[in-house]
C-alpha cells in the first residue's frame, strides 16, 4: 500500500485524480511527491480515526497550497 511504500507517490495520486477525489490541473510525474509527514494522516485514515472526507480535503490543501510537488 501507499502508506507503507509499495506504491508510489506518483501512481496513488494518479488513482485519486482519475476517481475525481482530488482536483488537480497537473498530471503527476516521476517527481510527484507527498510530504512524509503527511503519510501520518494516512495512518489515522486507515485507522479509522480520521473519515474518508478528512484524508482527501487534506490532500486537496497539499495540491491547493503547491506542498505537493506534481
């Protein structure tokens, strides 16, 4: 899975783009890349602590505010 990097930052957000989860106006590249820290998050997420919702707005801020390299 992502979180434990056996799948890239590149093809987990080209999965959550073509489900229209994030909005993004760039494709990702070889050198997309999520912040570590944010990898946190996906622990909650995937311990149910945080919803479904919660995960994806935070990755849209990552995208939004340009943290997120595409």
């Amino acid at each position: 899975n992502w979180v434990s990097g056996s799948i890239s930052d590149q093809m987990f957000f080209k999965f959550l783009i073509e489900k229209n989860l994030i909005k993004s106006v760039e494709k990702p590249s070889d050198k997309t890349m999520i912040p570590y820290w944010y990898k946190a998050n996906a622990k909650l997420w995937l311990d149910k602590k945080i919803s479904d919702s919660e995960f994806i707005k935070g990755l849209q801020y990552l995208v939004d505010q340009k943290i997120v390299k595409i």
